[in-house]
C-alpha cells in the first residue's frame, strides 16, 4: 500500500506541457497562449488546410491535436525556472532530441515522444540570451502523416 502511494504521488508532481504552461501562464511578464482540442477539431473539420501557396495539406495533423501550450518570458528568474522545468519533463518522459540549433547565443531544441507509428507530442524550447520560447504539442499523430507533410514542405 505505501508503494502504491508512493507511485501515485510521483505521478501527480510529474510534469508535462500542460503542467507547465498552467503554472507559468498568469504570471507577470509571461505571454501565454494555449489552444484546446475543441479547437483544433473546428479548425480540421475546415477541408484542405494548406500552407502558403504550396499544396502542403495539414488537416490530418490539426484534427488529431489535443492542445497546443506556449509560454514566452524575457523576466531571467522566470526564464531559468522554465529552462529547468522543461528540461526535467523532456528527461523524465523520455523525450528524444530531435533537432538542435545554436547560433550567436540563441539554442533551439526540438524532442518528441511516441513510436513508430504514432507521436504523442511535440515540445520546442528555443532560449535566446534575453528571453524564451516553450512550444508544446500534444495529440496521437500518425508518424506516416507527419512524414508525407514534412516531405511535402521540403520540396
């Protein structure tokens, strides 16, 4: 019984994007946006979502996200607390590292999680010398059509 407690209470303080987002979104100099699934079930019932002028359709994605979570802050104590607390949820939940980029100070880092079949989120930290950006997306997206948009957008 107290190892049951035990796992239970790690699982409620274990983190993820939406634990995040709910503990830095009403604090002062904190931009926060975050849309709901509902949301994203409007947007892809729309037919045929395309990106610019190319044919890139992103409708199978929309419809299958369940929340999209982001914070911006330039206030430093803020800034360090979510460079932590990202970093613990990316490690703890075992997250991949997708893409890394770093240049005149700014790093961006990209990790997903899922299988070969399905991603079950996305999550973009990009940390700048005066401020940062925290992306997170949530959903069941089929591999294959992530795949088939990123090809599409290469071209």
């Amino acid at each position: 019984m107290v190892a049951a407690l035990m796992i239970a209470s790690v699982a409620m303080f274990a983190q993820n994007g939406r634990s995040i987002y709910q503990k830095y979104s009403d604090r002062e100099n904190v931009s926060a946006v975050f849309i709901s699934s509902a949301m994203f079930k409007i947007i892809g019932s729309i037919p045929d979502i395309e990106v610019e002028k190319d044919s890139v359709n992103l409708t199978p994605i929309i419809k299958s996200l369940k929340g999209l979570y982001i914070l911006e802050t330039a206030n430093p104590d803020i800034r360090e607390s979510i460079i932590s607390d990202v970093n613990n949820f990316v490690e703890s939940s075992k997250y991949e590292l997708l893409m890394e980029a770093k240049e005149s100070g700014e790093t961006v880092r990209i990790y997903t999680v899922g299988d070969d079949q399905t991603v079950e989120s996305f999550v973009m930290l990009a940390c700048e010398p005066e401020e940062i950006t925290f992306i997170c997306i949530d959903g069941k997206m089929a591999r294959d059509d992530l795949d088939a948009t990123f090809a599409e957008m290469m071209r």
